[in-house]
C-alpha cells in the first residue's frame, strides 16, 4: 500500500470542509467535454464542488 491512510484521511477531510473551490479548467479537459453536439460554450472558470478517493 503506498497511501497512508490516516494521513489521506485527514487530507480529504480538510479539502471537503474548503468546497466548493474555485479552479480553471485546462485547454485538454475542455476540449474532452467538448463534443460535436455541444451548444454551450465549455468555460475556462469551474468550481470543484466535489472530491472522491479512488485509492492507489
């Protein structure tokens, strides 16, 4: 196992108590979302308001 776990713990903890967050989206994930059926414009500002650990 790399992770340590009371340490994850205590990460996922303090990030979920600071949502939602603001972040900028990236030129790569915009243009993943963006699809040729699309009609609205995908913005470059977005806000995390969710986290979820997958583990390793």
């Amino acid at each position: 196992m790399i992770d340590n776990p009371g340490q994850t713990e205590r990460l996922l903890t303090r990030l979920q108590a600071a949502l939602p967050m603001p972040a900028r989206m990236t030129p790569e994930l915009a243009a993943t979302l963006r699809t040729p059926e699309t009609t609205t414009e995908i913005p470059a500002a977005c806000s995390i308001i969710a986290l979820h650990y997958a583990g390793n």
